[in-house]
C-alpha cells in the first residue's frame, strides 16, 4: 500500500517527526487529535497498514519515518525498539558484553536492566528480558548512539559485574569465566573495583577475585587490596550454582571461593554440567 496520509495522519505524523519522537501511544493520539480512543485506534491501524507506524505492543506503535522510504521499511535495530519498553533502563548483561567486545557468544535474548518486575517481551521475534535492579545498584551506564540510535548502554565495567552477579543473562558461568579474560586489557581496573565497593556484596568480588586469578590477571597491588578488603571475613561461597553443579570443590584462597565448576566448563567454549557426586552416609562405605 502506498504510504499516502489523510489530514489528521498527515498531522500526526509530522508532528512526530518534527519533535523527533521516536514512538506514539494511542493515549498520545487521543489527546492530539481531541479524539475518542476509537478513533484514536482505527486511525493508528490505517497508519500500521500504510507503513507509517510500527506495532510494537498494545497501545504502543513506533514511527516509521519518511526518510526510510516509499515502501516504508521499518528499523529493525533491537536496541531501538528495547529502549521504548521501559524507562528507566540501560542494557546490560550479555548485550552490553556484546557491544563491548567481551563475548564472542551470540545471544537470542536482549538484556534490559531496570527498576521494575517485568516478564519477557516479544517484539519482532526477538524476546527481551528485563532484569529488575535495585535502585541504589542503579549505576554504571551511559548514552551511546547504536546504528543511529541513542540508548543507554552499561559500561565495559558494569556489564562485567553484571555478568559475575548474574551469570545465566551472560551465557553462563563459563562464559563468564571467558567474559572475565578477555575484560583483563579492555575495562579499567580502578573504575571497576570502584564499582565493586559501591555495588556492596562480598559475593561479587570474590568470584571476580576467583577468575582474575584463573586467568592471571595482571592488575596493580592497590586495585587487588581495594577488593580483598571488600571480601567479608569467613565469607565462603560456591563459584557456580550449587543446584547445578553441586557443593564441593577446591577452597581457593584469599577468596575463599569453592571450585565446584570444572576447569574444562571454565576454560572450554561450551558449558557442560558436572557429573553428580553422590556421597555416602556416614557410617558407610562410598
């Protein structure tokens, strides 16, 4: 259908582009228009229909602007369209590792941090997930331009400790553990144990700890003191999910860190699960 425009479309969408608003609601419509919500949404399908607007959700439609074309091609950046679902919000977790070179993982998901409980949405066949953060931890980002688009992107070294808090958004702990060796020579370390001491959780350094010493991170003596000192005393945590990959393993020092992930899953491409131990009951033979 030829992307043609009755008057009050034609005001619409002008109005849009002239205010460079990326995305409209039907309540947006309703009060542009002085119009009745059914107005409202029969006059956002025509625009659907002729290319004008974009459905991204119920109730929420992105502008498709004339620059894109007679046939009225649609962005099809995932970032652009994440970055209308929720406010506020940055990306962060394996899409922010993604886009600063951390992973070489191709994730199917796009990760949204924010302040809010939300389920995963579908638009364009790629689910976004939205990972609710607590507002005092609701730092580390900043705006970017992404294929012409400005969003919120977390920092080399927020998505990093993202990815150590939270390992299934990042691929999982192996991949993590590979995220964490190729940060050595992009992130700053003093910005990053500066994170740490205001992110608050002795976990969280220590599996940082953890891996910095797997691969051997070089890093200077103050920033390795910085987050020892941020390690609770007696503080003892399993490296990965004890459901998965059960509760024994090495205790590696100073960061009383348990192994319980194999070398193999840590230092391999793929992430396999442990085989289970079962350990006999006291009093028999295993």
């Amino acid at each position: 259908m030829e992307r043609t425009l009755s008057q009050n479309e034609a005001k619409v969408v002008l109005d849009l582009e002239w205010r460079n608003q990326k995305t409209v609601t039907l309540a947006e419509l309703r009060e542009a228009l002085g119009a009745s919500e059914g107005y409202a949404r029969k006059l956002a399908h025509g625009l659907v229909k002729k290319g004008w607007l974009e459905r991204l959700r119920p109730g929420l439609f992105q502008l498709v602007p004339a620059d894109r074309g007679r046939e009225g091609i649609a962005d099809t950046n995932p970032l652009a369209a994440g970055a209308v679902l929720v406010s506020p919000y940055f990306y962060s977790f394996g899409t922010a590792c993604t886009h600063h070179g951390l992973t070489e993982q191709v994730f199917s998901e796009v990760y949204l941090a924010c302040q809010e409980d939300r389920r995963p949405e579908t638009i364009r066949g790629k689910r976004y997930v939205f990972v609710q953060i607590p507002e005092q931890r609701f730092f580390g980002f900043e705006e970017l331009t992404v294929l012409g688009h400005a969003v919120q992107m977390a920092t080399a070294e927020r998505a990093l400790l993202d990815a150590l808090d939270r390992p299934r958004y990042a691929g999982g702990i192996g991949e993590v553990s590979r995220i964490v060796a190729r940060a050595a020579r992009k992130v700053s370390w003093e910005k990053l144990a500066e994170l740490t001491r205001q992110w608050g959780s002795s976990a969280l350094v220590q599996r940082l700890g953890y891996f910095m010493q797997l691969h051997q991170v070089d890093v200077s003596d103050d920033v390795r003191a910085a987050l020892l000192e941020l390690v609770r005393p007696q503080s003892k945590i399993q490296l990965g999910s004890r459901r998965k990959w059960g509760t024994s393993g090495r205790l590696v020092r100073p960061w009383n860190v348990v192994e319980n992930v194999p070398h193999d899953v840590l230092l391999s491409k793929e992430e396999k699960p442990r085989r289970r131990v079962v350990f006999a009951k006291k009093g028999q033979s295993k």
